[in-house]
C-alpha cells in the first residue's frame, strides 16, 4: 500500500516525557497537567442557560440550509463590529477555528518551499500545518531579556526571496508577550518596504495584563493583515469551531485576497451553520461571563506569580502561560516533574526556545496549581 511522503513524515516515536505519561495513566494516577491550558476542564464554561437559547435559535435559523462562502452574514457582522467595525463584514471569512486559519493564508499566499517567517520561541503546530501545506517555516527572534520584544532587526535579516508572509502572535504562545505600538508599526515598515503580508494571530486577544487594550497590527499601515482570531479562547468554547479571517490592508490586495479566500471556502463549506447562527448571540449574550472569564485568568496569573515568586522569569503581558528559565537540564527536569510530582509541564525546546525553560500554562484549578507551582519553583531554584 501507497501512502505519501508527507503521510510518512507525520509518524514519529513518542518522545520519553510523553511514554511516562501514558506509563503513569495507565497506572491510574492522577496528573496535574499544566499543559493543554482548556479552562473548561476548570469550571469556566459559557453559561449554559444562555447557550441552550441562544443554540435553540440558531438551530431554527439554519433550518433550511442556505450555504455563504464567507460565512453568514450576521456573524460577520457581529465579529465587525467586534473590531468597531473598523474592518467591513465583506473583508470577513469564517473558519472552522484558527488551524484551519493558518492552512488558509498558507496555502493563499505561498508555493511549495516558499518560506513563511514565524517568531521563535515558535508553536508545535506550525510545523504540522506548514507541511500540509508544503511551505518552509524560518525564524525570527523574540529577546528574553528585553521581555521578549521582537528582534526587529533580526527580522529584517531573515527576509528572503521566497519569503511570503511574517507571522505575528500577540499575545504570544507561549511566552505571553504583547507587542506595542511602536514595534506593530516598525513591523509595518518592514511588511511594506518587502511587499509582504502579516498574518495577526490574536486568539489571547481579550486576556492581557497591565495593558487596556491590544495594539493590532490592522491599525498600522501594513499594506495587506490577516487578522486570526476565534470563539475558543475568548468564550471559553473550542466546541463552537469557530474561527475568522479579518482582511485588512490596501483595497487591491485585500480584494484579491478575499476573492481567493471565497474560492477556497466555497470548495469545502466546513463551518457549522448552527455555530455561524449562533455567532451574534454570544457576543451579545457573552460579555458579563468574558468579565467574570478575564477575572479568573488574571486571578490564576497572579496565584502563578506568587508561587514562583523568586525566580527570574519574564512576567506574561497576555495569555495563558508562563515561560520559566531554569538552571540546569529542561528535559531532566520536566521528567522529574512527571516522575515524582505527577506534574505535566513541557521543555523549552518543544517551543524552540533556547535551554533551559520549563513551559507551563497558569490556568488551572487554583489549589492543586498552587501545590504546582511550589514543587516547579524548585526546579528555578535548581534544588
């Protein structure tokens, strides 16, 4: 039997941190995982009166099934006015979530081995959807002792003739940095002066720390943003699989752009109509639980705080993680971790981040996260 050479390259041997999990599962041990960062596992869910109601009218909504290539209207209209409708309904695509938001723009904007520039420390993810797509992913740095501030310099310098698109993250995963103003629009400068796009991926966009509200890369003059977001983080509802493309930018690009983004959705259609109905309703219906959702992250950031109070660490400006240098071996130390504490955090270097880093989501239940975080800030310590 036949199976491709990108088939082949998916399967690969569990690494040793994950065969103790499955060892210790398979025990029936409990295991405090600070890794997936699904605050539904945690008592954080949309409240459920409201969702069955708001379901229950888009069920009838979507009775009869009247397919848009870009997604209902009344969610783009909702998720425009999300952006003060900065950015028209008509420059909105919707997606079956973020993934599926990346595949896009790759496959839109970029030939196979044709290069896409993405931050280091970067994201697992990446690698498996710039494969799919036969891209080539290249690096730029974010500066640990500059609060991980893009290296704009740097990433300039790794521009190249096949260069076709600059990824953004902000708030970034996993180190929780925020870019500001003046970065956004050095940026800008960069994407204009190459004739390159950005893909803004904001899925941390409503939980920041210490900042009102998000500088964006839509407000720059950036000749052409794809601007990623989605209802997973923002209302605590991965289940939804909704997502969104905001096209922003120069009036020919951005028409071209989404007159290819149609085409490609027409050809699978794949976001649920039940979800698109229900769109309006959540944001309408979702703001006093964002609140309460945003208070209870910015809760469990500050429990975090606390507990590894001590340890230099660059304090997260958004998101859900913590990125923590350590003193001594990051694999040695997560294994132990395991091992001993039944407790999940992950190396630096699934995150390409130069040794030694524990990385570790912050939002869990607060009392077994509290005991947590005492037995990792060992590991800071190098006891």
């Amino acid at each position: 039997m036949y199976f491709s050479s990108t088939a082949d390259s998916l399967h690969a041997p569990k690494n040793p941190l994950y065969l103790l999990l499955d060892e210790i599962r398979r025990d029936g041990r409990h295991v405090t995982d600070l890794v997936r960062g699904n605050v539904n596992e945690h008592g954080i869910v949309f409240p459920p009166e409201d969702l069955n109601d708001i379901l229950r009218e888009a069920a009838e909504a979507a009775r009869v099934y009247r397919p848009d290539s870009f997604g209902q209207e009344t969610a783009r209209a909702a998720i425009s006015a999300y952006y003060a409708a900065r950015i028209p309904s008509g420059q909105i695509l919707l997606t079956p979530g973020t993934s599926v938001s990346y595949w896009y723009c790759f496959k839109l904007l970029a030939e196979t081995d044709d290069e896409i520039l993405t931050p280091q420390p970067s994201y697992p993810l990446f690698d498996y959807i710039a494969k799919l797509c036969g891209v080539r992913l290249t690096h730029y740095r974010l500066r640990e002792a500059e609060d991980w501030a893009i290296d704009l310099e740097h990433l300039e310098n790794q521009i190249s003739t096949r260069t076709r698109a600059i990824v953004l993250i902000s708030p970034h995963n996993p180190t929780g940095m925020t870019a500001d103003a003046d970065t956004l629009r050095g940026l800008a400068g960069i994407a204009r002066r190459h004739g390159l796009p950005i893909i803004s991926d904001e899925v941390f966009s409503e939980f920041l720390f210490g900042i009102d509200r998000l500088p964006r890369a839509s407000e720059t003059d950036a000749p052409l943003v794809f601007t990623l977001n989605g209802l997973s983080k923002m209302f605590a509802l991965p289940g939804m699989k909704i997502g969104w493309i905001a096209v922003s930018g120069d009036d020919a690009f951005v028409k071209k752009a989404m007159s290819s983004l149609e085409l490609m959705s027409d050809a699978f259609l794949p976001v649920n109509e039940i979800a698109q109905f229900a769109t309006p309703g959540i944001f309408a219906r979702g703001r006093a639980f964002l609140e309460r959702y945003r208070n209870w992250v910015a809760e469990r950031r500050r429990d975090a705080l606390d507990a590894l109070s001590g340890c230099r660490l660059v304090e997260p400006r958004g998101g859900f993680y913590i990125t923590l240098p350590i003193p001594h071996d990051e694999e040695t130390a997560a294994l132990r971790l395991l091992r001993e504490s039944h407790i999940l955090a992950h190396p630096g270097y699934f995150y390409d981040i130069p040794p030694n880093h524990l990385v570790m989501t912050f939002v869990h239940n607060p009392g077994s996260a509290r005991e947590a975080f005492s037995k990792i800030k060992k590991e800071c310590a190098g006891v």
